[in-house]
C-alpha cells in the first residue's frame, strides 16, 4: 500500500476514498477505525495498493482540476411521464 493523499478533515478524507472506489481503486484509509472512536492528531492517510497507484494519483488529479463530473444521466432519468423521478 502506499499512500497518496492526507487530509486533515476526516469527513474529506472519506468522501476521497469513496471517489477513488467508485473509480475503481481499492482505497483506504488509515486509522480510519481509530479516527472515529478517538480524536487523533496529525492528518488522515488515504492509502491504494502499489498497482493501483497511478489510477489513484489520476483520478485525484481530475477531482483537483474540476475535471471529475458524475454523469447526471446515470443517477437523473425521468419516468415515463418525462418528470424526475
């Protein structure tokens, strides 16, 4: 594992490993089980496998730049009636 990100808000550092699944890396973070029982000091870790590293560092790199957009077509589809479901 190696890490490629460190955050110190917590609840950041969850919502990068989330996006690092949904693009396919196996994201973790560090700590995070200690993290939600005690206050711990110093920045959360955001670790993926050697292998996965460079899609990792990739898709951290569109998200900086704005460049991540989730495809509102996937999650927005009218019902038969053309309205939002």
């Amino acid at each position: 594992m190696i890490v490629v990100r460190e955050c110190f808000d917590v609840m950041e550092a969850r919502v990068i490993v989330s996006y690092l699944r949904a693009g396919g890396v196996d994201a973790q973070l560090i700590d995070g089980e200690m993290r939600r029982q005690l206050p711990v000091a110093g920045p959360a870790k955001i670790a993926v496998p050697d292998a996965q590293e460079r899609r990792a560092l990739a898709l951290l790199e569109e998200a900086d730049a704005g460049e991540a957009a989730v495809d509102e077509a996937a999650y927005y589809r009218p019902n038969d009636e053309g309205n939002a479901p």
